[in-house]
C-alpha cells in the first residue's frame, strides 16, 4: 500500500526544480491529472500508488534515489558551494532532486566510485563502523610493490597520525592484490574509510601513491562504460549489493 501526502508535498520531492508553489500553478493550470481526473487543489491527499500525470507525463515515485557517479580528480564530495566543483554538480537534471549527498567521500585528487543519494538510512548503515563494508581501490605506486606488503596489511597495520605528534592510528585487516601486469599497480581492498587511509598506509610501508580509485562498493563495481564525470541510477532491487561484505 502506498503511502499517502500531499500532492504539492509528493510532486516536489522528486524534483529539485520543482516546489510546492510550482506545483499549485500547475494544478491552476489544469495540467495535473490524478487517476485520470485533472486536480484544481494542491493540497489534496494523494496516494504515492496513484497514477499522477504532470503536463502529459507520469510521475514514477521513488522514495529514494541512488546514483553511481564516476568521480574525476579536482571535484570534491561536499554539498557546500565553494571554489571547487562538487560532485552535486555533477548530477544530471533528470536524477536531481532535493536532499541528495554524498555517501561517504573520496579525496579531491582521488578518483571513481561515489554513491549520491538521499537515504540517510543507507548511508548510516553503510558507513558504520560496525557493517564493515568492503571499498575496493585500483592503486599505482612510485616503487613497484613488495611481496611483504599483503601480509603486513592482512595483519592490520598500524599507520602514522595525520599530523606530527598525533596518535599512531590501528587499520582493521586490508587484502593487498598484486597485479600480474604491472610491478607497481595493485588492488587494496578496505574495510573502514580512515582520512586519506590508502596514501597513509603505503606511505608506511615506503611507497607513495601516484594514482588511486575507488573501482567498488560491496560487491557492486563501478561500471566500465561509466566515463569520469558521468552518473548512472542504480536500480532498488541492486542497492543491497553496496552493503555485501566479501
């Protein structure tokens, strides 16, 4: 059973163009039908089940919105406006609407994968400590790796603090893959989102990252046909893929 609001209330929840002022016009208008019937009022209760069509086009109610984004370097994941491009700026007009955000963050230099939504639930649960979730990065090295490091990270490393003088900082075990085709290239796969977490731990082991990003979240990858820079709606029967442990 749908859930019931009003239609001014519905209307401007799935789109970020759209307020419930926009929405009072139409129905003046007499462009808003609702189950066959064109509406005058926008504050009437409506059933997110209801067939609503907007100016000859039907609604399709989605509570929530998921969306893989390809992240280039330089753009940030903040919703704050600033100097910088924000990944929000990357969203489509199709796919925007009000209250979306970054799940989680990548640093600015750092490329690939990026959940926007507005589930605040899923994000809690995907970013809590406690779910342990699997982040999957593609990693290129200064120094070709060494043998040693997947058994260093498997132990749980400790890395340096941030800044001199801060606390040496405990890693739950990570899984380092050599690549067989490049001595420096590899894939580290984490279970925690530490700042700046994957540049810090190779950098204890006397590497340095010269390239990194983010290719999976849980067991759903990024696409291989998603350019930098370009979105993708992922599908609700696909979301519990983001929260799969490995």
């Amino acid at each position: 059973m749908g859930e019931i609001m009003r239609l001014d209330k519905l209307v401007a929840s799935q789109f970020a163009d759209v307020s419930r002022a926009d929405v009072k016009k139409l129905c003046l208008k007499k462009k808003i039908s609702v189950n066959g019937k064109l509406v005058a009022r926008s504050d009437i209760k409506v059933s997110t089940d209801d067939e609503i069509i907007i100016d000859g086009k039907k609604l399709t109610y989605k509570k929530y919105i998921y969306i893989m984004l390809n992240k280039p370097a330089g753009v940030v994941c903040s919703t704050r406006e600033g100097a910088s491009m924000t990944v929000l700026d990357l969203v489509p007009d199709e796919l925007r609407r009000d209250g979306l955000f970054p799940a989680g963050r990548l640093d600015k230099d750092t490329e690939g994968f990026v959940l926007i939504t507005d589930d605040g639930e899923l994000s809690h649960r995907m970013l809590s400590p406690k779910t342990h979730v699997p982040k999957t990065y593609f990693v290129r090295l200064e120094k070709p790796w060494e043998e040693s490091y997947k058994d260093i990270m498997a132990e749980g490393m400790t890395i340096d603090g941030l800044r001199e003088g801060d606390p040496e900082e405990k890693c739950l075990p990570a899984q380092f893959l050599a690549s067989d085709e490049n001595v420096c290239e590899c894939t580290l796969i984490l279970h925690e989102g530490k700042f700046h977490q994957v540049k810090r731990m190779f950098e204890k082991v006397g590497n340095k990252v010269v390239y990194l990003k983010r290719v999976a979240i849980g067991e759903m990858p990024l696409d291989r046909g998603l350019e930098l820079g370009q979105c993708l709606e992922i599908m609700h029967k696909d979301v519990e893929k983001l929260l799969t442990r490995k």
